[in-house]
C-alpha cells in the first residue's frame, strides 16, 4: 500500500496531508513496520543501557548450570538432577537449551555473554509480537509503542535469566506459524515451547479449536500424534532411563509453590492457599470458563459448537468450519487461552509474567472498554507485577485486572475482528 498521492501544487507542510499519513502511520496494518522497526531499535538500545548500569542477579541460572553438569556428565534420572535451589522440574527441552548456554558461556560463569543472548532473544521476542499484531490486521499500529514499556519484562530476560523465556519465544513463533496456516510446523514449535516448560500448555485447547475447525477431526488428531512423538523423542533419553522420575518431575501438576513467592492469591491466608480443595477449585474454575468460550464464543461464526462438532464428526477429513480461520481469530483464541490459565493459576510468581506481557496490549483490545479503560488495565497490571514482595493490594488489583480483561472479552470479540487475513 502506497502513501496517499500528495496534492499538486501543495507544500510538503500540508497539514491535511500530514494528518493522513500520521493516521496510516498509527493504524494501517500495511505501514506497522514502520513504526515497530525505530521502537524495537530504541528498545535494543534500552536493554544495553538495562546491562551496563543496572546489576545482575542470581536466582536460578547456577541452579540451571549445575543441573546441565549432572546431565553432561551422564547422569539420566530426573530424580538426582538437582542444584543449589532445587531439584530439576523442567522438561528435556530445558536441559537441551542450558547445555548450549553452558557451552556458550564457560559453564554459566560468563555471566555477561549469557545476558546479551537474553537480550537478544528479548528482541526477538519483541519482534515475533510485532508479526503477529500486524498479521491479525486488527489492532492499531501504535500499540507497539507500549511494548518496550515494561520494567518487570527487561529484568526477567536480561537481569534474571530465567527458562520461562525460552518456552514463550518459541510459543509467540508457533502462534505466527498457525497465523499463516503452517500448522504442522506450529505444531512442533508448540511441542518445543512445552518441552522447555509445562506452562506452554495452557494454549492447548485453543489449538485443538483452530486444527479442528481449520482441518478437521482427522488432522486434529494427528496434531496430537506429531505433539506426542515429539515429545516422547526429546525426552528419550531420560524415558528410556527411568520414564517415571522424568514424568513425576518434568510434568508434575500437582506441584505446590511457596507462598511467600506468589503474586496472585496474597488477599487469602497461607493455609487456604496450600491445601488442595483450592487448587481443585481454581482448576474446575479454569476448565468451566475455558468450555464456557468454547459452548458460546469461539464457534459463533460456524454457527455454534454442536453444528461444528457435528461437520467435524461426520466428515472428520474436511474443515469443521463455515467462516475462514483468520489470523485475528487465532492470535484471540490462542491468547484468550493462555489469560484464561494465568487468571486460574494457583500461583504466579515473577518470571511468569512473560507468558503473557506481550500479549496484554492486544487483549485489551478484544474489549469493548473505552480506550482509556484499556489503557488503565494495562498500567494496573504491570504495576502489580512490579511490586515485590506482593501485598494484599497489588494481588487483587492483579486478579481484578486479569478477570476484567477475560470479561471484556466475552463481551467484546472473542473469536477476534472481522477481519480479511485467513488462512
């Protein structure tokens, strides 16, 4: 899409002229690399200004580091990896990217080398969210400008160095593969994001959704053979050693994380938020509200769920779908999901912010909040997600801003706008 034909005779100070170009600028998908190419550069810039004055911490990197010595030095059971804050509890893909790190960086001592590789996958990061915004084709250009504006994000990439990264790079890359219609090789992004983290599951329903109305009931299933194959080889050296310590350790769903780390939940007292009828209440709470969206939102288009179970069912190798599956509907469906998982998380803690940071200007977007509403969500988000230790105050903020933006979307376009991107 070309500029709009400046007028004959009319100074280049038109101011007509110039309002056009500033609206394209801010809204037209078509010129979004214009404005997302000087803000991704700015925050490059940002991210080195980030390491040189603003000190490293150590969390969990010499855990990573110690855990990756056990494996390469021949060690296969799940159950003696362990380092100084605790036991492996990853998956294989986690301990395959450390390993490349720890050659990388001089067994985990070359700590700075280690931070300009997560400022880079940061930027990446930045630049795979800038793809899938303008791939959707419904979202103003400048939303970009509030991406780089997260405090809490930097420091969890380059000033923490934390594995959730690495899974949510690799899942922003299997999302832009569904945009396109590479499903198969979203697939296998999807599979590596989760083999990195357990947390990449909470997208799984969504997924089903799209290969099911996109491809059918046959591909669908397929999708799950490619996604249990995958799985099943990158973790094989640890299966075929001891498969129950790898199973009870890298995808351990019952796992309790301490209170006093938790951003979400501080408003009800420890003991609640330990015992196990609220963990099977935030569970039945996010399966309810997951299949609540999928009875009455995301097959709206294709004329309700049971009319698309039924063209799924009785031709299992066509599409399931009436409408096209467009790029705006997977980025929604995808996302929704993801919020919906973090809203009913028993526990958040820090570094899980990046699940979702991304993603929190174009969900505000699917409401129908007015913009100012939209933009107080976001800034009450991330300002719960930099208060450390967390109070009663910033976790129910927390909580009331992810419930908001669950129910603005609801009410306000689920399955995405209408849109002419499809594949």
């Amino acid at each position: 899409m070309l500029l709009p034909r400046f007028p004959p005779g009319a100074s280049p100070e038109w101011p007509e002229y110039r309002r056009c170009c500033i609206r394209l600028l801010l809204n037209e998908p078509a010129y979004l690399w214009l404005l997302a190419c000087p803000v991704i550069l700015a925050d490059a810039v940002l991210t080195q200004l980030i390491l040189r004055f603003i000190p490293y911490t150590e969390i969990d990197w010499r855990t990573y580091m110690c855990q990756v010595e056990l494996y390469i030095k021949g060690e296969r059971d799940y159950s003696l990896i362990e380092g100084p804050t605790g036991p492996l509890v990853y998956p294989a893909g986690h301990v395959y990217v450390h390993e490349l790190l720890y050659s990388l960086t001089n067994a985990g001592k070359d700590i700075k080398f280690g931070q300009q590789v997560y400022a880079l996958l940061y930027i990446l990061s930045l630049i795979l969210t800038c793809a899938i915004y303008q791939h959707t084709r419904g979202v103003p250009n400048w939303l970009v400008l509030l991406l780089p504006l997260s405090k809490r994000l930097h420091s969890i990439y380059v000033l923490r160095l934390f594995n959730d990264c690495w899974s949510v790079v690799t899942a922003q890359a299997a999302v832009l593969a569904y945009q396109k219609g590479m499903d198969g090789f979203g697939t296998l992004l999807f599979s590596a994001a989760l083999s990195v983290k357990m947390s990449a599951l909470l997208y799984l329903p969504g997924i089903l959704i799209i290969t099911f109305k996109r491809s059918g009931l046959h591909s669908t299933l397929r999708h799950l053979g490619i996604l249990s194959i995958s799985q099943a080889v990158i973790a094989s050296p640890f299966l075929l050693h001891e498969p129950q310590a790898y199973l009870s350790r890298a995808f351990e769903l019952s796992r309790v994380f301490l209170y006093k780390w938790t951003v979400n939940w501080r408003f009800i007292d420890e003991n609640t938020f330990l015992s196990p009828g609220w963990a099977r209440g935030l569970l039945l709470c996010h399966i309810t509200t997951l299949c609540a969206f999928g009875l009455f939102k995301w097959c709206e288009r294709d004329g309700g769920v049971f009319a698309t179970l039924g063209r799924g069912f009785r031709r299992p190798s066509l599409p399931a779908r009436l409408a096209p599956v467009t790029a705006d509907q997977v980025a929604t469906v995808l996302f929704t999901c993801n919020l919906i998982g973090i809203l009913f998380a028993r526990s958040l803690h820090y570094q899980f912010y990046t699940w979702y940071a991304h993603q929190l200007p174009f969900l505000a977007w699917r409401t129908k909040y007015p913009t100012v509403v939209k933009i107080g969500l976001l800034a009450c988000i991330e300002y719960c997600w930099n208060v450390y230790p967390s109070t009663i105050l910033s976790s129910s903020l927390l909580t009331l801003g992810n419930a908001a933006l669950v129910i603005g979307i609801w009410h306000g376009y689920p399955e995405g706008k209408d849109s002419m991107s499809s594949a």
